[in-house]
C-alpha cells in the first residue's frame, strides 16, 4: 500500500497549485518591471523575436553561419544590468520554484525528488498518529540500561540480555519486512516495560522506508470498528480499508479494551484478513499468553500462536525507576 492513489493524487494537486501559484507571481513581477522599466518589456519581444528566428533558420537553413544566440545573450546581461540598476535582484523574472531541482514537479526524470519523499514521509507519519510520539520514541533513544542484568527467577536471559534479542529481532523484522510480508508480532510482559516504546521505534524506521504505518490504542481501534459497523456514515466509510490495508498495523494495550462478542469477531476479522493478504500487525498487551487465551476466543488466540512472533519483555516498571532514578 505505502501511499493511497487518493494520497499521491493530493500531493500530485499540491504541486500543480505550487505552480500555479508561481507562475502568477512571475507574472505579477513581469507587470510590475514593465511598468517601472518600459525597456526591458522590448529586450522581451526582440529575444522572443529573435528565438522564433533562429528555430526557423535551423530548420530550414541549417547551414546558415548566423549566430543569434550570441545576440540573445547580449540582449539578456542588458536585460539583467536594467533590473539591477533599478533595485531588483538579477533573477527577478526568471521562474520561480520551490524546488530548483524538480521545479516542483515531483520527479526528476522517472525518479522521486528528495522534496516528494519529504511529503510522502509527512503524509505517512500524520496518517500514522505517531509524528510527534517518533521524534521521542525510536530506536536512537531506546535506553537498554534501564533492563536489569539479574536473571530473575524462572528466566533464561536477564532483562537486559532479553531485551537486546529483541532488539535485533525487531531490526531483522525492518530488514525482512519486503521480502518476508506478512510478519506479525504479539510484544507481551508487565507494565512499564517498554513494548510501547518498542513499537513506535518499528514504527519510526518503517515510516523512514516509506512503508504506511496505522498505530491505535485497542480503544481507538475497536472504537473505530464499531463506528463503522454501527453507524455508516461519510467520514468513516474508508475505515475498514484503512485498518486492513496498510502495511502495518500497530494495536497497542489489547486487553484494555471491555471486551464481549463484537470486539472478539471484529479482532478475528482483523488478524485474519491482515494474514491472507500478507499484512504486517503487531500487538502489544500487558496480558500473559493463559489470560490472552482466556479472554478472547479460540479461533483468535489460535491465530496469533500460530502466525505471530512472540516478543515477551520483561523486567521492572520503567516509567518508576525513571520517575525515582532517572539515568543522564
């Protein structure tokens, strides 16, 4: 998916009304130095003149010594020594753009300027609900020395080693996301461990490539569903769309959410269709994998044993040691 048809379109439109808006400034310039300086409206039409003659001499006479280029630019320094000379900058009346190196058309050649990924980027994070939450939140600022490097009781791996697994995990689930789509994660543990954060650092570096990223609080997400089911109206009718079809949808604190038959089905609908059409969702919950199977149906905990990496975070609440002890 990365970007809509509708949302390259109304990038597309942004650019056609960028050059609109400054051909009619040029234009207000050109009226504006032909009324203060009558004879650079003449260099004009003695250069379009001469232009018109010197594309008919190379076509029909080919062999013609003549060089009028030379003329034209003659005719354009005087040109720029009357503007000067009068207080106007040198490039006064030359087309203007935002871009100099697409001239605000998107492309150079067949490939995507710089200022076309800068929009592609801002249409994604907004639509994302993560654009402030991700310059805070990301893998540069992910702190691993707030996990313990005790090995609690009934572990392996101390938080610290745990986490850091999950890490390069979640930069092998980046580095796969095109050629293995469709990866899942269920990130599980206590709160204040740090599967919020984590999510929005996968977040941030899939919104980097590109890649159309939809983050919701399990409220939000439900709360949405139900709108669309219940009351079908004009500003949600893409609703459905918009959860199925980006390539990665993020449902934060699943389990929070009062749960009864439509959030079952619905959450079933949801994981189900995103695995047939090799969607990417990630979970996070404070829920254990007994209370997950407890609180949703079968057909839902099934899906996720079977089709989601387990990510289990574990260690003490982060949101206190940084409150009592906050590391510099």
């Amino acid at each position: 998916m990365s970007l809509s048809m509708q949302q390259y379109t109304e990038i597309m439109n942004r650019y056609g009304q960028l050059r609109r808006d400054h051909y009619m400034e040029q234009q207000r310039r050109r009226d504006e130095v032909f009324a203060a300086i009558p004879d650079i409206a003449h260099i004009d039409e003695t250069i379009a003149h001469i232009s018109m003659e010197e594309a008919r001499k190379r076509l029909f006479q080919p062999d013609s010594g003549e060089n009028l280029g030379d003329k034209i630019a003659g005719l354009s320094a005087r040109k720029i020594q009357l503007l000067t000379s009068h207080g106007y900058p040198a490039d006064y009346l030359e087309p203007i753009y935002s871009c100099s190196q697409c001239k605000d058309t998107g492309y150079i050649g067949s490939q995507k300027c710089s200022c076309f990924t800068r929009q592609i980027l801002d249409v994604l994070y907004a639509q994302s609900n993560l654009l402030d939450i991700t310059a805070r939140e990301n893998f540069s600022t992910f702190r691993t020395d707030y996990y313990s490097t005790e090995v609690p009781a009934g572990e392996t791996l101390s938080p610290r080693d745990n986490i850091l697994d999950i890490l390069a995990l979640s930069h092998a689930f980046i580095d796969h996301f095109d050629c293995e789509p469709g990866q899942n994660l269920l990130i599980y543990g206590s709160a204040g461990v740090g599967k919020t954060f984590l999510t929005h650092c996968i977040a941030d570096a899939l919104l980097k490539q590109e890649k159309s990223v939809v983050y919701q609080t399990a409220y939000q997400f439900f709360d949405q569903l139900a709108n669309y089911t219940f009351r079908r109206e004009e500003d949600n009718k893409e609703t459905l769309s918009f959860l199925l079809d980006c390539d990665l949808l993020i449902i934060d604190d699943l389990g929070t959410e009062l749960n009864n038959a439509f959030i079952n089905s619905q959450l079933f609908l949801c994981i189900n269709e995103r695995m047939l059409h090799k969607k990417s969702t990630i979970i996070s919950t404070n829920l254990s994998l007994k209370q997950i199977s407890r609180t949703y149906t079968e057909r839902v905990f099934s899906r996720i044993i079977e089709a989601y990496t387990l990510f289990h975070i574990y260690g003490e609440d982060i949101r206190i040691k940084k409150a009592f002890s906050p590391l510099d």
